[in-house]
C-alpha cells in the first residue's frame, strides 16, 4: 500500500457524490450492495486509457482541501484556502498535459498501477474530519486500484529552493477527480514537505 502524507477536509462543492462523501467520512458502512458502480469502475488498465484520457480532456475546477506543513521538527496544519481555480488538461500523445495559472510548465500525467494509496493521519490537520482514498472509493462502490488513478511530477523553485511536487488523482467519476498534492524540498540542510488534498469537478457538469 502506498501512503500518501496528507490530512484532507471535506469538499464544499455541491452533488450527490460530495453529499455521499460526507456521510462517508462520518459513518464509515461496510458495503453498500444497493449503490451503482462509478462508470469509472473497471477502466484502471492500459486497454482503457485511451477513452478515459478523452473523458478528462477540458477545464477543472480546483479546490484546495487542508493540509499540512513540516519545516525540521516543526509541523503545522492549514485549512483549506478560498480561492478555487481553474485548470486544463489536455492530451499530449498518449499522456495527459495538466496546465493550471501557477505552474509555468504544463504537468505530464500517465496512468499508475501503484498499490493502494493510504493517507498518513498521524500529522496534525484542520479541519476534520479525514476522508481517504478508500472512502471515496467506498462511496462510488469500486476498490481504488479498480479505478482510473494518475500520477504527475514537477519541480518549481520557491525562495531559492528546489521544491518537488507529485499529484495524484483518482478519477471518482467523469467530473469528478480526487487528488493528493505532495512538495519536498531542502534548504540549508532542513528538509520542508507539504501536503494537501484537492477536489477536481469538470467545468459545465
């Protein structure tokens, strides 16, 4: 299982997935026999990266859930932040090309076959409560690994130093993308990580 560093909060967009979300992350239920399958279920292979790379071609919206910071032996959590942005993807070959307003070169993502991502939840956070990736997937009723899941890297300087970001996003369903935003970084010999998780809804749906 591959852990993911980072404390989320819940989304505040609208929808019926947010609303299972939500009720996800407080009563966590074994199984729900009764729900329907995300159209994405199923679709994690290479067979099917052709069709899932047209479905998430267009504008997003991005929200930035809470997270945290360690700077050395110093940790701190931060909320979620109040601007929402857009951002695009677009194919590039058989890859995906991810542009947002920060960024001054697009973010290449490709399908990932990595073990199932887990969230560290022993790092401060605000707000909770946490919502993993395995609750995301329990309410669209697919095992992670079974759904589209990508990974992207990039590198920008902050301050003089050389930070390392890796996004990862699992595709909830076709206009919906959840997402853990990873940096890291060392600047005179202090080693400085953030995390956070996003939500992605499509632009028009």
């Amino acid at each position: 299982m591959i852990r993911v560093t980072s404390m989320p909060a819940l989304a505040r967009c609208g929808g019926i997935l947010f609303v299972g979300l939500a009720l996800a992350a407080t009563v966590i239920a074994p199984s729900r026999p009764d729900a329907d399958p995300s159209p994405m279920c199923g679709k994690a292979g290479a067979r099917e990266w052709a069709s899932i790379r047209r479905d998430l071609v267009g504008s997003w919206q991005i929200e930035h859930q809470a997270g945290f910071f360690r700077l050395g032996p110093i940790v701190q959590g931060f909320p979620a932040a109040d601007d929402n942005d857009v951002l695009s993807i677009a194919e590039q070959g058989d890859k995906l090309a991810l542009t947002h307003p920060d960024m001054r070169e697009p973010m290449v993502l490709q399908l990932t076959d990595e073990k199932a991502w887990s969230l560290d939840t022993s790092a401060p956070y605000e707000p909770v409560p946490v919502l993993t990736p395995d609750d995301v997937a329990m309410v669209v009723d697919c095992d992670q690994t079974n759904l589209p899941r990508l990974i992207g890297k990039t590198s920008y300087t902050l301050d003089g130093i050389r930070m390392d970001m890796t996004y990862r996003m699992m595709v909830a369903d076709r206009s919906t993308i959840f997402g853990v935003m990873e940096l890291i970084g060392t600047g005179n010999g202090v080693t400085i990580t953030a995390s956070r998780t996003v939500w992605m809804r499509a632009v028009g749906q």
